[in-house]
C-alpha cells in the first residue's frame, strides 16, 4: 500500500451526515427562520442546506487520501488547508472498529487508529472494505496493542467465537439490565433540552396552525394550571422515551470479551462498535451509582484509558453499563483482578459537613428566595431549598479517601456518587488545595490527575482533615512504597470501610 488511496465513494455521504449530526441545532434553527422568511422560499433552505453538506462531503472525501509505507500511515486531508498526518506504528495503540448503519449496507467498516495524542481523532478512516481494514490493521499491527487481522475479517461484529488461546472470558449484557439501563440512563436531562430546544423554535408554528388549541380543547378543564402540568408531563415523556431508545440502540448486543492483554468492547444495535483497550493503558477504574440506580441497588462501571480518545478528547469508556451492586466484586474479579480492593479510609470529619451545605444550598437558597419576592409564588416553592441542604448533607457523607499500597480510592458525589480506583503508579500529578477558610478549620481538599484521552481526568475529594491530605501526597512522593504502620493507625481513625458498596 505504497500508493496513495481514497476510502469507497459511500464515505463522501457519511461525511455529510456526520457535519448534520454535528450541526444539528444550528440547521433546526437554519430551516425554522428559512420557513418563516416571505423572502426565501422554504423548500429552498432545505434544498440548499442539504445540497450543501452533500457538496463538502463529496469534496472531503475527494480529498481524503491514505497511504502505509514502511510502518508508517500517512493521511493526507483538508478542503482548503492541506493537512499532513504521520503516525507510526510505535505511537499507535489500538485500531477500534465501528460499523454504522450506513456502512452496513455496503459491508464495510470505519477504522479509528487511536493513539495517545490528539492526532486519534483525525487518524479516521470512514469508509473501507472489511478486507482493505484487515491490509491496515497488519501493516500497522504492534505486538500486544491491536487487534490482529483475523479479528477484523472473521469476529468483525459476528457471533464467531474466538479460539481458547484469544478468549479468556466472555460478558454479555442480560436483556433485564439494558432494559433497566434504558430505563433510568443519565441522558434523560440532555434529551429534555433537545428537546425544548426544537420545540422553541417550531412554537410559532405550531400556533400558527392552532394545533395548541385542538389539543387543549380535549383536556376536561383548561385551567392555565392543568395546561402547565400537560405541558411538563408531554416533554417529560417524549424526553424520558428519546433517552430510553437512545440507551437502547447504543448498548444493544454488548459484549466484553477479556482476552490475555486486552479488554474489547462491543456494543450498539444500528451503530455497531468495537474497542479495544490493552491493560497496560489503563489508567483508572470509577463506579458510577445515579440517583435513580442506587437505591435500586445498580451501577455502571468506567475506566480511564491513555490510549484512547473519542470525538470529544476524553479518554472515558463505559466498561460495563449497568450491574447490580452485589455483583460488582465478581466482575472486577473476572476482568480486573488488580482493582478489587477494599482497605480502609476516611471522611471528612464532621466541622466539614458545614462546607459541605453551605455550597449546595447558598445559591439555590437566594434564588429562590429571590423569585419568590418578585413573583409572588407559592410557598412550596421554599421546598427546593430544603432539597439542596438535604443533598449537601448526602454529598458529605458519601465523601471519603483511602489507599493501600499500590492504590489510591477518592469517592465523591455530584449529582452521582462516584468510587474511583487508581493505582499509585498511574498517578500524573496531585494537588493539596487549602482556602484560606479551609485553613482556619484545619481543612484541605485533594484532587489526583490521570492520563485519559487528550485532557486527563482528575477526581478530587473536597475538606478533608489536613493531615489526611498530607498523607497522600506524602504517599505519592515514596513512589508507591507503602506506608509505615504508624500512619496507617492514624488513617483508621476516622474508619469507615471502602469502597461503600457493601
């Protein structure tokens, strides 16, 4: 593959869908003002727009061209700026593979060459044949970093099992869990404003065609208070269903194949993708526990990986979706026997909680109150007030840190309560963060950076007693060497057991 090539014709359409998908909002609002304009003709705008984004695809297609000589992957892009990308095949450290509806129908894959630098998310190629993915993938294969050329010819998203030498353990996810996935995914606040995003812009005209009145008119009462109830509960159903089929298609058919040096992840129903991450890129290990999911006694599982890096730059990559608490244990015990751990920590100590409060509370506290003055509302209102000292207190209590001797564990609550296991030797950096009214209670904060994608990721634990933040950083700079028996008698003096699913 000395000579240059360009990716199947179909890619210039894949193109065009992913600048829609990308601008989304912005053509929503390009069409709705184009519609309403007595100037400009609406079928126009449509056409125009569409024309438009088919035109750059065919031409980023058209001057998308790749080429692999001597280990390395040149790629050549750009419409106006030429741009020039080298990777060679030492940098590269996983080929993932997804294969999205489009591609499907042409039997072909799009490859992601990632890498630790911001480079993996140019070092795409959108469009090619599953025997041309297989040519690429062993021209650049690295021993122990991707997968090999069989992978992509015969398991390419098929249910062909691996030999015993290649799989050590396969996971699916049981129907119950997606469903139950589905059910209460994260993304429900993200759906909502979509949603009320389009529905601002096409109001006007649906109440130009009176579509509000005929759908009003068949409510027993129209009362301004049963039509703003009406109004809530419709976005709140249409936002709860477009998050539940968005989890749906995008976690069907999973799969977590554990083979000697690698974990591959393969999920979707429409958009099939597979990734793969070596153990030695692992970084960090966190426990997701949503509001809705931990008293129903679920969580997801995360890790941070170095090696890869998604259209956003972070290295984040759902392991597992959904799993019951009680369960947890034995599936870090098949797939990352090094991250169970359980030691003990500690807490804020108690003149934190104060801190704690106050954050969540200040704010929505002189809002409301705030509101409620000028508008004259009902005293209900002082409800969410109380709710925001209630989850002070609850993102106090959930805070905690420990260590053994190679791993650190921070757990923290924003709106989810998060266990993040990191071994000491993945540690970038760590900070001590004191205020100045920290300080006059003894307090200090510590946040402890790792590699992830092309920004890190960093979890931190807010007011711990200041010789609790001292320790760790005093442990990172040993080096991983364990602590004397005298500190750790002084770390069980506040000994809550971690980590806290138990």
């Amino acid at each position: 593959m000395s000579e240059f090539e360009r990716q199947h014709p179909i890619a210039a359409v894949s193109r065009a869908f992913g600048l829609i998908r990308g601008n989304f909002i912005t053509i929503l609002i390009f069409l709705f003002v184009g519609a309403q304009s007595d100037n400009f003709p609406f079928l126009w705008w449509i056409g125009g727009g569409f024309g438009l984004l088919l035109v750059l695809g065919v031409a980023n297609w058209w001057r998308f061209l790749y080429k692999i000589e001597d280990g390395t992957l040149h790629i050549k892009s750009g419409i106006f700026v030429r741009k020039d990308l080298y990777l060679t095949k030492d940098r590269i450290q996983v080929i993932d593979v997804t294969s999205g509806l489009l591609q499907r129908m042409f039997g072909l894959v799009r490859l992601d060459i990632q890498t630790a630098g911001s480079s993996s998310r140019q070092a795409a190629i959108d469009a090619i044949t599953k025997v041309k993915a297989a040519e690429v993938n062993r021209m650049l294969r690295q021993a122990g970093a991707v997968n090999t050329e069989d992978s992509i010819e015969n398991q390419e998203f098929e249910d062909t099992p691996l030999t015993e030498q290649e799989l050590l353990k396969r996971i699916k996810l049981p129907a119950k869990e997606l469903l139950i996935a589905a059910s209460t995914s994260g993304s429900f606040g993200i759906a909502l404003s979509i949603i009320a995003t389009v529905f601002s812009q096409i109001e006007p005209l649906i109440s130009e065609s009176e579509l509000f009145e005929y759908l009003f008119g068949m409510l027993p009462s129209q009362t301004d208070t049963i039509m703003i109830i009406t109004v809530i509960a419709v976005f709140v159903v249409f936002a709860w269903l477009l998050s539940f089929f968005s989890t749906l298609f995008t976690y069907g058919n999973f799969q977590l194949d554990v083979k000697e040096k690698e974990i591959v992840v393969s999920r979707g129903i429409f958009e099939k993708k597979r990734i793969t991450v070596p153990f030695n890129r692992i970084q960090a290990i966190h426990i997701t526990e949503g509001i809705i999911r931990q008293p129903l006694g679920y969580a997801s599982v995360h890790l941070e990986s170095a090696g890869y890096g998604d259209d956003k730059g972070t290295g984040s990559i759902v392991l597992y979706p959904l799993i019951r608490i009680n369960n947890l244990k034995k599936l870090l015990n098949d797939v990352l026997p090094d991250y169970q751990k359980e030691f003990e920590g500690t807490r804020p100590p108690g003149r934190s909680a104060r801190r704690y409060i106050f954050r969540s509370s200040f704010l929505v506290t002189a809002i409301t109150g705030f509101v409620y003055w000028q508008m004259a509302l009902n005293v209900w209102i002082w409800l969410i007030p109380v709710i925001s000292l209630i989850w002070g207190w609850k993102k106090y209590s959930d805070a905690a840190l420990g260590w053994s001797d190679d791993m650190f564990l921070l757990r923290n609550r924003r709106l989810s309560r998060s266990t993040a296991f990191i071994k000491k030797k993945r540690v970038q950096d760590a900070s001590m963060i004191q205020s100045p009214f920290q300080k006059l209670r003894d307090l200090a904060s510590v946040q402890v950076f790792v590699a992830s994608g092309d920004r890190g990721k960093s979890f931190q634990v807010r007011d711990l007693e200041i010789e609790d933040a001292k320790k760790l950083i005093h442990q990172l700079r040993k080096n991983g060497v364990s602590t004397t028996d005298s500190a750790e008698d002084e770390l069980k003096s506040n000994q809550p057991k971690l980590p806290g699913w138990n």
